[in-house]
C-alpha cells in the first residue's frame, strides 16, 4: 500500500476480477479509514455516458484525459489493493461525487427550499390556469 489513504484520492487500483489496472475514486468516510482494512471505492472509466451518476474527470483532477468516475459501480476493497495516488478531488468535485452516489443509490432527498420553490410552482400555474379561463 502506498501512502496514507485519504477520502477523494484517485488511487491505482487492480480488478481482482478483470486483472486491469485502473484509477478508483476513495469514497470511504475519512474518518473511517483508519479502523477499517477495507475501503470503498468507485472505478474510473475512458467510457463517458452523461448520466447522473458520473462525474466528469480531467486533467485538473490528476487524470490524464477526460474519463469519468461512475458511482454506480462501487467496490469495497482491501486497502492493501490500492496503489499509488494518481489524483485528488476538491471539495467541489467530491460533493458532484457525492450528488452522484445519492442518486446512484436513490437516497435523494427533498430540501425544504426546494419544495417551498416546487409550492411555489405549481401554486403560480394553478393561479394562471385559473385567471386564463
């Protein structure tokens, strides 16, 4: 195992199934990480398909061309698996990341604001279908 492994480290990473070596993203609460053997991470892939549950990889990330991390793809590995750290995410790439797990997994939840706005909405096109007729 390389260095210390951190929550939002883009590690090197072998598929015990396929054999390939490929970037993984560290999803594992950081605060976990020390008391566990084992860590979650979600594969990084060239293939692209736009969807919500990828976030867009680049150059700034560490990576060496665009690719994309899929978290509907998760993985919970050793920790010893996991080689040298390739990449970081900030902040604000890891709450994309963290978007994207939510919906992956269909935990999405309502803000209040959010709903106070759908209110808002549908009560302004109920007032004009309302003034319309």
């Amino acid at each position: 195992m390389a260095a210390r492994i951190e929550r939002g480290d883009i590690r090197v990473w072998r598929s015990s199934m396929s054999g390939k070596r490929r970037p993984a993203l560290v999803l594992t609460r950081q605060m976990a990480i020390p008391a566990l053997s084992t860590v979650t991470i979600a594969p990084i892939s060239s293939s692209m398909r736009a969807v919500a549950s990828e976030v867009a990889l680049g150059i700034d990330d560490g990576m060496k061309k665009r690719c994309a991390v899929n978290l509907h793809n998760l993985v919970t590995v050793e920790q010893r698996e996991l080689g040298r750290r390739v990449g970081k995410l900030g902040p604000e790439k890891m709450a994309e990341a963290c978007r994207a797990l939510s919906f992956a997994l269909g935990c999405d939840f309502w803000d209040p604001i959010d709903i106070s706005h759908l209110i808002d909405g549908v009560t302004q096109q109920v007032r004009n279908a309302s003034a319309a007729s």
